[in-house]
C-alpha cells in the first residue's frame, strides 16, 4: 500500500472494478456477484469520473483502517494528497 500512495496510483483492484464495470456498460450486459465499486444510476457524472471517486472514497477508508505503513503515513496524510 504504501508505494500506491507515494506514487498516487489507485490500487489495482479498484481499477479492476472499475474497468469491468465499464466493460459491461459498453457491451450491454451485467456482472454476476458482488464488485467493490457499485454503479449508482442516480449519478449524472460520467461513470469513469463517479466511479473514481467511489474509488478514491474507499481507498482512503482502507489506508486509515490499515495497521501497516505507519511511516508512509506519518509522511502523507492519505490518498490524493501526494502531489
């Protein structure tokens, strides 16, 4: 975790979920089973720029609740604060 937040890159599996998520839009179908991302349909962004900020929403939830990087975070507040 600590080298995503230093270099300010979403984790992985954020991304997965939501390119999948953008996948199945283009193609007009549906997943099966839970994702970490959730499309809300209410949301009148665009769905990269929503789904970024669900993204970057839970990413940061998970670098305060993770018991690891105690020194990273002593350096950079959270995610999106690197730059």
């Amino acid at each position: 975790m600590p080298a995503t937040v230093i270099c300010d890159w979403v984790p992985i599996k954020y991304y997965l979920a939501a390119k999948a998520i953008m996948y199945t839009k283009k193609k007009n179908t549906t997943l099966i089973g839970p994702t970490i991302l959730q499309q809300d349909p209410k949301k009148t962004e665009d769905l990269w720029t929503a789904l970024g900020k669900e993204a970057l929403t839970k990413w940061s939830k998970d670098y305060e609740s993770c018991i690891h990087g105690s020194w990273t975070k002593t350096l950079i507040k959270g995610p999106g604060y690197a730059g």
